[in-house]
C-alpha cells in the first residue's frame, strides 16, 4: 500500500438547497476523502438536524458532473450556468477554470429527492487536491487488499 494512502483532506463547502417552490436554503457540507478509500468522497450535509446527512460519491462521479450531466439512480450530477449576481453569494475556495457555474447534485433514496448547487469552481479546487493524493487512474494501488478482505469475511 502506497504511504499516501493514510491521508485525509476536508473541506467545507457552501451549498444551496433548492426547494420545489424555487426558494434557495443556503446550507454547509462539509467534504472528505482519504487516500485509504482512493475511489471515495464523503459528503456531510449539516441540514440543522443534530447529526449531518452523509452522503459517499464517487471522486469520479463528481468530476465528470463538473464537465456535463453524469450519473443515475440515486445520484445525478451536472454543471449548469449562474449569473454573475448568484456567482457573489458563493463562497469559493480555490481556482479553476469552471468560473459562472454551478455544480447541481440531486440526491434521491426511500425518503425523499433533494438538489443542491454547489460552486463549481470550489468543487474542482477540492477535486485538485485529492488528485494530490491519489492520482487519477492510480487508485487501485492505493486499496490493501488484504485488509479489505479480512473487513469483508469479519462482517460476513
């Protein structure tokens, strides 16, 4: 297993929660991902309750979303434009060349549907650093396969 694989990186992120009556909700998410879970971005939705909603995608999920409409099932993402008035509202951390989009999630499961815009331009600057840690294409030699075997027989 590869030395970077105990890593971590967070971040958080300001979303937007659209309701059916196209009312915004400005909520916090905040991010994970871990060299130990290569393929894996974590997703805490702090939606007021005590505990956050946690959410686990695809690292390449998301970065395909940020580029055109990928997904399905439980989870579709796609980039969509925002004018210049909303791009002020969102609190961006680092740079990229997705400036004047938004990252849209939609999220569904036995409870309900909900869907969130996220910067896009902090959404890649997050992407860009766990690319840092795990290169694209180089997961696999990030899993200890053996430790996950022996987490898979234990549960079983």
């Amino acid at each position: 297993m590869n030395r970077s694989g105990s890593t971590t990186i967070s971040a958080e992120l300001g979303l937007r929660l659209v309701v059916p009556q196209q009312t915004i909700v400005p909520l916090v998410a905040s991010m994970y991902y871990s060299g130990s879970d290569p393929y894996a971005v974590r997703m805490a939705f702090h939606v007021g309750t005590d505990e956050p909603v946690e959410w686990i995608f695809a690292r390449d999920l998301l970065a395909a979303g940020i580029e055109s409409r990928h997904g399905e099932g439980d989870v579709l993402v796609w980039p969509s434009p925002v004018s210049c008035a909303e791009t002020d509202d969102l609190d961006v951390i680092g740079s990229a060349d997705v400036s004047g989009t938004v990252l849209n999630i939609e999220l569904s499961s036995p409870f309900g549907q909900a869907h969130f815009e996220a910067p896009a331009q902090a959404m890649s600057a997050f992407l860009q650093r766990t690319y840092q840690i795990v290169p694209a294409g180089q997961e696999s030699g990030f899993i200890d396969i053996e430790t996950e075997l022996n987490d898979l027989l234990r549960s079983a």
